[in-house]
C-alpha cells in the first residue's frame, strides 16, 4: 500500500491505522488527517493507496476535535469521582469552556478532584473507540450514566442509528470526532473561575498554543445574562426550545419572548443615550460577521429618533483607499479588512470637524470605478450625534480626535448559551457562521462552500480588528434570538446537506448538521417585520 505524505511516497503492508502511520513518519503534535480531502480520526484504518495530510490544532478542525476530547474526558473523570456530579460545559470568556455544576456551585476541593482524575485518565492512556448503537440502545446506555438531558435530544433523532464513544466502561458523545487516547491530551490549562472553572484547550487562530487567561468582565456578564434568559424563557437546551413549537400559541409567545428582549435592549440603549446627548456627539457601532449591525444601527437610529434625537449615518465603507493602496495579507492580495484600507486621516478630520459644528463634503466610495468621488455636505444639528458602523468603528485609531467622553461605544454580537445537551454547548460562532450562509446564498450569489472558504478569513480578521475592542464598550448588545435556529435550518439544511463526501467542507457540513436537524420548524409568518432575522432570511425593510 503506498501512502503520500508532504510530496513523500511510503510503504506500508496492509491494512494500517492513520496513527500507525503518523507514529512510523515520527510525526509530532498530529490530532486529525485528511485522506484525499476528506478528514478522518487517527483510529481510521487505510486499506488502499492515499494522500495523506496530517495536522494538528493549528487547523480548526483539528482544534475541535482536541476540545471535544477534552470536554470528554472531564464529563469521564466527574463521573468516576462520583456519579452524583453532573458537569455543563459552555462556552466562555478568554476562549475557553466553562464547566459548571448542573445544581449548585463548584467548590475549590471538587475542582482539584476532577482536574487530579483528568491527570489520571490522561496518564492511563485508555483507548477511544467509537460504538454505533441502536437508538433504545443509546437510551439504556445514557439511563445507566444518569444523562437524562442526552436522552430528551435523542427523541427528536429521526435515525434509529447512534454513534457514541466508549473509553474504558465509560461512554459518551460530543458530537464531534475523537482523539484515539485520553494520553494525546497533554496541552491544557484551568483556573478556578465560580462558579465553576475555566478549561483552556489550543486555538487554531493561535497556531495551536493556548490562549492567555484574560478577565472579560464586560463579555463575561452577557453571556451570564444570556445563560439566565435561556433559563427564564426555557431556551437553554434543543429540547426546551422544542417544546415551544408544539403549538401555535406556543411559537406566537415565544418569537414575541426573544424579539421583546431585542426590544428592550434597545429601550434601555435610548435611554442611556438620551441622559448623555448633551456630551454624546459620536455612536460607534462594532461586532463580528453577521450580527446584524445594518438592522441594529437602523433601528437603534429610529429609538434614538424616538427620544428627539436625530443621529446621522456615515458610511464607513466611503473612506475605504483605493484597491492599490489597501495593505496586503499573507497571500499577497488587498486586504480589506485592515484598518489601514481606510483613509484614517481624513476620517478622523471629517469627523471633528463636524462634532465641532463645521460644514464636511463627505467622500463617497464608487465601488464600479474602485475609488472616492466627492460626496455629500453635512452639517450637524445640536443634538444630532454622528452614528457610524463597521468592523473599525470602535478602534480609536479612527476617531483619535474626538475625546473620549464625547464617543458612545457598542458592541453587538449574538451571544447565546444554547446547548445540544449539558455536555455540548452550541458555538457562538456557528450561529453567525449559519446567518452569513443563508444570507450569502440567497442574496449573494454564495454557495455555503464559498461561505465555508472564506470564513477562516472573516475570523482572522475579527480576532484582530474586532475582539480587542470589545470590553471598550460601553454597551453590548445581544443580537441572538433564540428562536432562529428553528429558522435558519430550512434555510442551511438542503444546502448543507447537497456537500459531497469527499469535499473537503463535509465535515464542517457535517458537524452543522449533527445539531441542526434535532430543532424543529417553526412558522415563519410570526417574526415581525423589523426583526433582526429577516436580515438573513429575507424581508428586512432596511435591506433593498
């Protein structure tokens, strides 16, 4: 059997696993391959010729499968220490896990035992192996662990087959793939973090080292508040949030439920806004990739209007250079994302010159011809602040010459704590990565392949132009509406679910999917027509 490895042919007898072959090249900090494209465990058994790539948590689906490896093996050690103590894992400040008791508070002593016997399981090497299983099969299993919440998921599983993990006599499922053994977990980190602790695991966009520990106070308390909502509304799991589709006064109160919490949010905006219009003259609005900024920053000017207040919108995008002067990235092409794209000169002067009350012709970006015509005059209005959104706009580069007490700062992002079940928290990220797709299929003529190709990209450049600034804010908004995933997967699943086996975007298809397809649907016509969500799917009156 021949196997190609970095341009290098090798023989190999036989059947062989991915991990014998990576041990035989003595290759070093390998969690995943991929065999022509495709991505497969280490414990996958080759049995024909192949091209090999092997990675590790450099690649985000190396990284993921390292932490549901890891969330694993804690779920294991807890359960040996003492049946009785249920883990929830969520994810949480300084990108990490937050592992927290299902009733009551963790103390210091419970965490030094569970981290001990995570050392331990890790020391003993104890092989993972994949069981596939028969739904009432599964059901007996996670009755014997205690798992309840793992068996509510599974009654909406329309397959009769389950997959799970056994590592010793101990099984569960992440919902992802798994390392081979418990002993290829040898970099991590925790901190005692109440009410539980925090567990550190390498990121890709790190280049696979551990993330340093810092203390987001600002982003900490959203999602603690996100985390008490989903408990309030009972939209925490799957099956909570499946429970209001059963009805249609049930979907009715509880679309109503999310979209007044956006309603309120805005209200309390208004208001804090109001009390400071005297010193307010610049609103700044800055998230990640499909937040809902454009929805946002419209309706947050109709509160502000509500309230006497007329802010005027500026464009960003109208102070972008021309294509030849944009910074370059590591592939040599214009990178548009850079903070140095944009004219920071003139943006930084037009703006004080209209906080201090001076007539600007405003540049406009003709996007056909590549480059800035003379725009617009504005001339502001007492009490009528700035109001400017994009990937920069809380970067204090660009406004260096208003003072600080004269900006307001927000940030919005969806930050939800939906979890599959207790010991499988939804990524923040996942939902945004499933708006865009929506949205770039349906209105931008993007497959979710092109989407998919682009993403790690997007992320690079909002872990370097957007989360620095994040605990600068004055306020964060949260954009998640629980509900919509009950949307969106009408939209993502037929698209998701057309991506051949062999692409190499299946596994990230797939790994969508393994949660997607457990919501149910939900009637459409009850999202109101200034919802946040019709800028994804569609009807939005602030989109053409």
């Amino acid at each position: 059997m021949e196997v190609i490895v970095k341009g290098q042919k090798y023989k190999f007898e036989g059947p062989t696993t991915l991990e014998s072959i990576k041990d035989k090249l003595g290759l070093k900090d390998i969690v995943s391959a991929a065999i022509d494209g495709r991505i497969r465990e280490l414990s996958y058994v080759l049995t024909d010729n192949a091209e090999v790539e092997f990675f590790g948590t450099e690649v985000h689906d190396g990284m993921r499968i390292y932490e549901a490896t890891l969330r694993y093996v804690f779920a294991m050690a807890a359960y040996r220490i003492d049946p009785k103590i249920k883990l929830r894992f969520s994810y949480s400040i300084s990108r990490s896990i937050l592992a927290t008791l299902q009733e009551g508070d963790m103390t210091y002593d419970t965490y030094e035992s569970i981290l001990n016997e995570v050392k331990n399981i890790i020391k003993e090497n104890i092989e993972i192996h994949r069981l596939s299983v028969s739904k009432e099969e599964a059901v007996k299993i996670y009755t014997n662990f205690g798992y309840t919440d793992k068996i509510k998921t599974l009654e909406f599983r329309e397959e009769n087959n389950v997959n799970l993990y056994q590592a010793g006599n101990y099984v569960n499922y992440m919902f992802s793939y798994m390392l081979p053994r418990t002993g290829y977990l040898t970099l991590f980190d925790t901190k005692f973090y109440t009410p539980g602790f925090l567990i550190f695991f390498p990121r890709a966009e790190l280049g696979g080292k551990l993330p340093e520990f810092t203390d987001q106070k600002t982003f900490g308390k959203v999602l603690k508040g996100a985390y008490k909502w989903g408990k309030i509304i009972g939209g925490d799991t799957i099956a909570n949030i499946n429970q209001h589709t059963e009805t249609r006064d049930k979907q009715v109160d509880f679309v109503n439920l999310c979209e007044t919490r956006h309603n309120d949010q805005l209200a309390e905006l208004g208001l804090m806004i109001a009390s400071q219009i005297d010193d307010i003259k610049l609103i700044a609005v800055a998230g990640p990739s499909s937040s809902g900024k454009t929805t946002f920053t419209n309706r947050l000017r109709i509160e502000l209007m509500a309230h006497g207040i007329k802010p005027r919108m500026i464009s960003m995008d109208d102070y972008y250079k021309p294509k030849s002067e944009a910074p370059l990235d590591a592939d040599g092409k214009p990178d548009l994302e850079h903070v140095e794209a944009l004219d920071i000169d003139r943006f930084n002067r037009d703006m004080a010159d209209l906080v201090q009350g001076k007539e600007v012709r405003l540049p406009k970006f003709d996007f056909k011809a590549g480059k800035r015509v003379e725009g617009h005059l504005m001339k502001l209005e007492k009490g009528s602040p700035i109001l400017i959104e994009g990937i920069h706009a809380l970067n204090d580069r660009l406004t260096s010459l208003i003072p600080s007490h004269q900006k307001f700062k927000i940030f919005i992002a969806p930050q939800t704590q939906i979890h599959i079940d207790e010991h499988n928290p939804i990524s923040l990220t996942d939902l945004r990565l499933l708006r865009r797709m929506v949205r770039d299929q349906r209105y931008r003529n993007t497959s979710v392949t092109q989407t998919l190709d682009m993403w790690p990209s997007v992320r690079r450049g909002e872990f370097k132009w957007i989360y620095p600034h994040q605990e600068g804010a004055n306020y964060v908004f949260n954009s998640e509406l629980t509900y919509e995933l009950l949307v969106l997967k009408k939209y993502a699943m037929p698209h998701l679910s057309q991506i051949p086996r062999n692409d190499k975007h299946f596994i990230a298809a797939n790994r969508l999917m393994k949660f997607l397809k457990y919501f149910k649907d939900i009637d459409e016509k009850l999202i109101p027509s200034n919802s946040l969500l019709l800028e994804f799917i569609g009807g939005s009156p602030f989109h053409d």
